[in-house]
C-alpha cells in the first residue's frame, strides 16, 4: 500500500465529497441550467459570502499566530477590494442572468444555505483552529479551482456571456489556489499530535459536505423544484432572525 502524506489524506477526504461531482456543476459545464436556475446559485452565493469577514472574525481577533492571522487577513482584503469588491463581482454575473441586485439582497437564504452558515460559525467559536483552516479553506475554499474551471468555457461559449460578465469565475480560481495551498502549509504546521491529525481530516470532510449539502439546496429548489421555503415565513424570519445564535450583518 502506498505510503500517504497528511496532505494527502486531507485531500482525499474533501475529494470523497467534493462538489465537483455534484449533477447541479454536471448541468452547468454542459450548459443545460437556464439563467433562472444560475441566477438561483447567484441569490444563496450571495448569502454564503456576504456575512464571510464577520463569520471568520475570531480567527482575526483570538489568533496567537500571526501568519495564521495574515492569510485570514488577506482574504477578507481579496474579498472586499475597494477596486472591485467580490460581493459586486458576483452581483455583476447575477444581474447578467436577469436578476435584480437590490433583490437579491433583500431575498432570505434557504435553509440549506442557513445552515451552511451557522456550521461556518460553529467551526470558527468552538472548534480548534487547525480543524477551523481545514474545514473552512480547504473543504469549503479550495474547491472553486475545480468547480470553477469547467464551467468558465461553457459560460462563454454555449451562455454567451462576456468576460466582464463572468469576471467571478476565474477571479476565484486563481484566488482560491493561492488560499488553499496556503492553509494547506498552516494545518501541517500547526497540527501536533495524531488525533489532531484525524480531526483535522474530518474538519475537512465536513467542510466539503456541507458544501455539497449547500449545493443540493440550490439543485432540489431552483432547478428540481422542490421548494424548500414558505413565503409565509419570511416576515417572521425578517423581524426575529434566521437562527437564535446567528443574525448576520444587513
């Protein structure tokens, strides 16, 4: 049997449920979701990034480390670029699939993507933060270099969009190689023992379930259409919160 690496257990562990496999990436590479259905992984995208620097921030404040500080840092500065700030990026795409942008912010995730959050908020309170890195960069963020890059050419070619339309896409594959490969070198730095090793292996499978979980969300509801929401619940939701613990920033 071949010898294997920490690294390479981590990988295989978010590669067992890695969302590249999912039939919702499946459409899309082969052009076959409509720009509805896009638009809805457009709205719950939205929802999942939106809150990201505020669900990450005690990594920022409670972190003795400073390179481990410095490459969350990083990405929230990435993330919120004066420039041309990711959240827009992706509002730009939205609003070329026909969606309004002032809609999409003021529509609720659904609970897929709610729980992806509250998971996100756990991992970042009350997990180590080895199992934190390994759940959060790499079964969540390093994974849109492979979902990412097959869809790219069907976007241009069978969607017809243009590349400013599209800029999130590749903006994300380079980004999220460079965030990957970095906490990849911070958990093998920073895990110390071998049980740490075996929860940072399941952080990491976690993290890329949840996604996949998140992915199926969008799937059953924007192009199966199973409706996972109730309308009537969404000035409830609005005046007391999504979850008793995690309100998000407006």
């Amino acid at each position: 049997m071949a010898f294997k690496t920490f690294r390479d257990q981590i990988r295989e562990a978010v590669d067992s449920r890695h969302s590249r496999h999912h039939p919702y990436y499946a459409l899309w590479a082969e052009g076959k979701l409509t720009r509805a259905q896009m638009g809805g992984w457009v709205q719950e995208h939205y929802h999942f990034t939106k809150d990201i620097p505020w669900l990450i921030g005690p990594m920022l404040s409670d972190n003795p480390y400073q390179d481990v500080r410095e490459m969350f840092r990083h990405n929230i500065e990435e993330e919120m670029d004066p420039r041309d700030p990711h959240i827009e990026v992706l509002l730009r795409f939205g609003r070329a699939c026909g969606l309004d942008a002032a809609q999409i912010k003021r529509s609720k995730p659904l609970p897929t993507t709610q729980a992806l959050l509250d998971w996100i908020y756990i991992l970042g309170r009350h997990r180590s933060m080895v199992e934190a890195i390994a759940g959060l960069n790499i079964g969540l963020e390093s994974q849109p270099p492979n979902l990412y890059g097959g869809i790219v050419p069907a976007l241009l070619k069978v969607y017809g969009f243009k590349e400013d339309e599209i800029k999130y896409f590749p903006l994300h594959v380079e980004a999220d190689t460079e965030h990957g490969d970095r906490a990849y070198h911070l958990v093998e730095k920073y895990t110390r023992s071998e049980e740490m090793k075996q929860r940072v292996i399941l952080a990491a499978r976690e993290g890329a379930e949840k996604r996949w979980l998140y992915i199926d969300g969008i799937y059953l509801h924007y192009v199966q259409n199973y409706r996972l929401t109730d309308e009537r619940w969404d000035e409830y939701q609005s005046e007391f919160g999504p979850s008793p613990f995690y309100r998000g920033v407006a």
